[in-house]
C-alpha cells in the first residue's frame, strides 16, 4: 500500500490535488485511494471522474473512469470494456512522465487532455490532433514511434534485448542496417529501457509475439 509506506508522499499528494483540483476529493475505500468528483473542462464541459490510485502508485498508473454516462463506452471513444478510460497508450505515459510523477503532473498531461479531446470529438466527430488507434494496434504504433522502426519482428527483436539486464550491443543491430547495435539503436534502447517499467514492457512483447507466431 504506497500511502501507507509513503506517508508524506501521500500527504503531499492531498494538498497538490486540493490546490489545483479542489473538485476533486481524495478518499480511501478498502485501502486504496480513490479521487472523485468534477473536472471542469474551461467554461464548456464538466465530467464526474474517478481516479483510483493503483497499490503500487506511482509505478503504476492510475486508472479513470467517466462516471456519469456522458461517454459511450466504445474504443472509438476510447473507453475500454470495464469503463476504464484510455487515456493513450501507457508507454507514452510512461515516457511523458518519467519516474517522479505527481497527481497533477498526470490530470495535467493525461486526464484534462482525454476530456478535452472527448469535448472536441462531441462536437466535430474527430479527434483533435490525431490519435493512436485504439487497443493492440494503438501500443504498436507508439513503440514504432518510439524505436523508429516500422517492422513488428524487428521492434520485437529490440524490445527482447531491452529486457536483458545487461544488453549486449556489440551485436548486428536488429534494424538490419548492418551496423553493431551501439552505432544504431543505441539511444532508442537507451530511452526505452530507462522509461518503461520491465512488467510493462514484458507484457508488451508477449502481446507482439502472440501476432508473430
Ligand atoms: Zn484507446
Ligand atoms: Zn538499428
């Protein structure tokens, strides 16, 4: 249980939420942490959320969900099944972040933008500034953003060496551009190996190779 390991960290979570989100409240229900109650959307729109602090927070992200029906739940909107908003794709969170996150780093960066964009798509039936597509497709795309490789067999060869302890980059780089590892991909290994927790980019792979095989 983060908040009750890190106590102070918690404490200083409440008074960042209670400065900057006031209509937030920041409750405990079987011991998880839970922030609920309106996030106003400028003069437009206003949504009841929820944000359910995971146990191990910060780690993990925290989840959202849309608690007054005003979303259909549908991947087009980007609402997965169990009402869960996707917010986009956690690496990219993860990578927008970094390790030292608060609670208000992510409404900022995460949870304000999705409402917005869910505003805007009300209105103009399309999103803003694009999108990664919903789902396993959405993830993949962002990893080839990240690694700056197109190839599924190619990203999956990097991210397997991402998951060594120690990678050897003395290795022809799996880009096939013939060069050794650390004359090529270095920094994509580098930034993702420094950025994605092992568990994330663990279920990832196993997610990639599954279309692989
Ligand atoms: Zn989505
Ligand atoms: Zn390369």
């Amino acid at each position: 249980m983060w908040w009750k390991t890190n106590p102070s960290f918690f404490t200083e979570e409440q008074e960042r939420l209670a400065i900057n989100y006031p209509s937030l409240d920041c409750l405990i229900e079987n011991n998880t942490v839970y922030m609920r109650g309106k996030l106003q959307i400028a003069n437009i729109a206003a949504f009841d959320i929820e944000i359910k602090l995971p146990d191990d927070y910060p780690n993990s992200l925290p989840e959202v969900k849309e608690l007054g029906g005003k979303i259909p739940i549908s991947g087009e909107r980007h609402i997965n099944y169990d009402g869960t908003c996707c917010l986009t794709v956690p690496v990219k969170m993860h990578q927008a972040l970094g390790k030292d996150y608060s609670i208000t780093d992510f409404i900022e960066k995460f949870v304000m933008p999705f409402f917005a964009n869910q505003v805007y798509y009300e209105i103009h039936g399309v999103w803003a500034n694009g999108d990664y597509s919903h789902g396993d497709l959405g993830i993949l795309e962002c990893y080839k953003d990240i690694l700056k490789l197109s190839n599924l067999q190619q990203i999956t060869e990097l991210m397997k060496i991402a998951l060594q302890i120690f990678p050897k980059t003395t290795k022809t780089c799996p880009c096939r551009s013939g060069k050794k590892l650390r004359d090529c991909h270095l920094p994509e290994l580098i930034n993702l190996k420094a950025t994605i927790p092992t568990n994330l980019l663990k279920k990832n792979y196993k997610t990639f190779m599954s279309y692989i095989r």
